[in-house]
C-alpha cells in the first residue's frame, strides 16, 4: 500500500485522480484531501476514502467542516498554514491539483518532504521556476508532469538524452473559439470560454485554453521540465487533442505520445510509474478518428503565447507576473466585468509596468505574485 494525499481533491483533476483510486481501493492509503471551500463534496469524499486528514483553504469553511466529519475520526484543519502543514506530513505521491498559484506554498512543503510530487498545478511551477526546480533537486523529490502535453513529452523522453532532442512540439487544441474572428472574440462570453470541445476541465484552465495563455503557461512549465532551450520549443494547434505532444530527436525521429482527451490517462502514468496500470480507458479508434489535423497558432487572434514566450525569455520575476496578471484577469472575465480579450490586455499592460527583481525564495515569489495582482486589479478598475 502507498500513501496518497491530492491538494485540490474537489477539482477536475481531483475527481479524475480518486476515480483512479476508487478502481484500485487496496493498492492506496488516502492521507490528505482538500478543498478550497466546498465542504460537502470534500465531506463526501474524506469519508467515501477513510482520508487521515480533510482541509480547507479557507478558514471561514472549517466549522462546517467540522461539522460534516463530526464522528467520523477524520482530523480536519482550516487555512493557508494547514494547507501547508498537511503537505510537509509527506506521502508516497502527493498530487498538486489546486488550480493557481495558491498551490505555490503546498507544492514546495511536499518537495521539501522528497516524495513523488505528480503536478497538475501549471501556475505553481510558472511562477516560481528555478525556485521550484532548485528545490525537487535539493530535496531529492521526484516530480512527475500530469499536464497531458507535459506527461507525454516525459513518455518520450524515456530511454532518451535530452542533449539528444533536437526540438519538442507542444500540442494544442485551439480552445472552443479557435476558429472565432478577432470581432466575434471581442464578444465572447464566460459560457462559450468554458465550452471546450475535448476536454471537461475547471473554469479558470478551460478560459487559458480559449485565450491560449494555457498553452502559454504549459511553455515556460515544459521549459522548466524539459531544460532544451526555449528556442526549442514549439507550439502547433491540433483541435483534435489525440497527439498530445512530440519530441524530435536529432536523428530525424519524432516520437509522439497518443491517448484519448481523458486526464485519467497520464494521472494514471504519474501513479504507476515507472510501471503502468489498468484505466477503463476505450481504446484509440484510428479508423473511427478519420484524420489529424495540426495549424501554426495565430499570435494576431490569440496573443498570449506571445506574451508567455516573452516572459519567459525576460525571464527572472517576469512569468510570475505573466501568471498573476492571467489569474485576476480571468477571474474578473468570469466574473462578467471584463471583455474576453481584455484578459491578455491585461496581462500584456502589468508586465510593461516595472518589474521586481528576480525571485530567490518562495516567500519572494510570493510577493512577486502579490504585487502583480495588485498591480493587474489597479489596471482593470482604471481602465
Ligand atoms: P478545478 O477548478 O476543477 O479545481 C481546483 C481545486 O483547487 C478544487 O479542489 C478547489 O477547491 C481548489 N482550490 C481552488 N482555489 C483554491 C485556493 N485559493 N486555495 C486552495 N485550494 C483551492 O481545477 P482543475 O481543472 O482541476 O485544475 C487544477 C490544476 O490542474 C490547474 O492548475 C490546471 O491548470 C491544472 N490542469 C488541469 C487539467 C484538467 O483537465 N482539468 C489538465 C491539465 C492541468
Ligand atoms: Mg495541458
């Protein structure tokens, strides 16, 4: 039996990681799970898994959590500080599933403690980069891509040299308003944002998948993963998700990972591993597919990969800022007070304001990340 604890246990890929479980109940020993604020489901869940501990990111949500595991000798705890202490409890693999950079500080208490870390949490690893990578190589933590292009490009890489790679393709989707006019986007609402054709994903990854700053984000977190150069590494719209990324060697080989647009496929990769294990998974129908179709993404429409690119070539506190920038956008997109291509506006504008020097520490990325907000909402009310 392995310990497992999931930060983010409520989410998509929450759900997605204790399917996987629930299929394979004697092989795991459920130690933390946690929510931001939805109690019942998280209620539901710690009971369903016998969780040691159930936690709550915000304290305002722990009477009722109390309350909801009253009798159930499940520990519960409340707040930022208990999210972290429940990481640095350690577990055989730990899943990084918050979405934003809130996970940041919950990440790094997990890689201090040199588990196995599967991280979906894209923004943690954005916004903190070498501070995060210096650490999983200090602690002697094994961090494992569950990000679908991320997972398939480790697949590839396996029984390979990274000196080897001659260039990694990033594939991606498009989003549901690939094929929109730069009019039409201008107009596009929170419901069509979040209608991604292929996959069911939380509110704030399915908007970056339509601005594209997810593909954005997922090119500085494969440039951290992946250390071939940012020169190296390319973005290609594919709109049926089945590639779901490529490495090239410098032999002329090109080795691609191929599955169905179900998250359930690489978390299985990051649980099993090195091994492999059983998922209710159809398998690939190519005849059925018909054909792969793949398009250079259009920076005119859809400049946030622009925009990350820029970052991360700047470098130094620069994606932190791209990512915060990114996260109160479209939290204020979502929240209906701004237009959809206001969000990379936005993003484009706080990083043009001074930038803080590049951060050593996590408590430095942490206000990097502070600052940027605050920056991006003062931008957002005087515009
Ligand atoms: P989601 O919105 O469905 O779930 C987010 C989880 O984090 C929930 O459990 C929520 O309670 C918790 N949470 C939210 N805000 C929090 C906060 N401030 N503090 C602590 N916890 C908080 O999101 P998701 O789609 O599951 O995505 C989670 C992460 O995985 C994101 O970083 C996303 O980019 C990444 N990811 C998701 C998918 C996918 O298919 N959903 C694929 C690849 C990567
Ligand atoms: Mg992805």
């Amino acid at each position: 039996m392995r310990s497992i604890s999931i930060f983010g246990a409520t989410g998509s890929v929450g759900a997605s990681t204790l399917d996987l479980v629930r299929r394979n109940r004697r092989e795991w020993r459920v130690s933390v799970l946690t929510a931001n604020c939805n109690v019942a489901d998280l209620a539901a869940l710690a009971r369903e898994f016998q969780a040691e501990l159930a936690v709550v990111a915000d304290e305002s949500c722990l009477a009722e959590l109390r309350g909801a595991l009253a009798g159930s000798g499940i520990a519960t705890a409340g707040g930022a500080d208990a999210l972290v202490e429940a990481a640095a409890r350690g577990a055989d693999v730990t899943v990084a599933a918050i979405v934003g950079c809130a996970g940041l500080a919950p990440v790094m208490a997990a890689i201090e403690q040199g588990g196995i870390i599967a991280l979906a949490n894209k923004e943690a690893l954005v916004s903190a980069g070498e501070v995060m990578t210096a650490a999983v190589a200090r602690h002697g933590a094994t961090l494992l891509p569950v990000d679908s292009e991320h997972n398939a490009i480790f697949q590839c890489l396996q029984g390979n040299r990274i000196e080897d790679v001659r260039r990694i393709t990033l594939t991606a989707s498009g989003g549901p308003l690939r094929t929109w006019s730069a009019a039409r986007l201008e107009a596009a609402t929170p419901a069509q944002a979040v209608a991604h054709p292929n996959w069911d994903m939380g509110a704030k990854i399915s908007v970056d998948s339509a601005t594209m700053m997810n593909k954005g984000l997922e090119f500085i977190e494969a440039h951290h993963l992946f250390p071939v150069g940012l020169d190296r590494i390319r973005i290609v719209v594919h709109p049926q998700s089945v590639i779901h990324s490529l490495v090239e060697y410098r032999d002329g080989s090109t080795l691609a990972q191929l599955g169905p647009p179900d998250m359930r496929v690489p978390i299985a990769s990051c649980l099993a591993w090195p091994a492999r294990m059983e998922t209710p998974m159809a398998p690939l129908d190519l005849p059925a597919l018909g054909e792969l179709t793949f398009f250079a993404p259009d920076e005119d429409r859809f400049p946030a990969t622009r925009l990350a690119r820029e970052a991360a070539a700047a470098g130094g506190a620069a994606p932190a800022v791209l990512n915060a920038a990114n996260e109160v956008a479209v939290a204020a997109f979502l929240a209906g007070k701004i237009a959809f291509t206001r969000i990379a506006v936005t993003v484009e504008r706080t990083l043009t304001r001074a930038m803080p020097a590049a951060p050593t520490t996590l408590e430095e990325v942490l206000a990097v990340d502070r600052e940027a907000r605050a920056r991006a909402d003062e931008l957002l009310e005087l515009a």
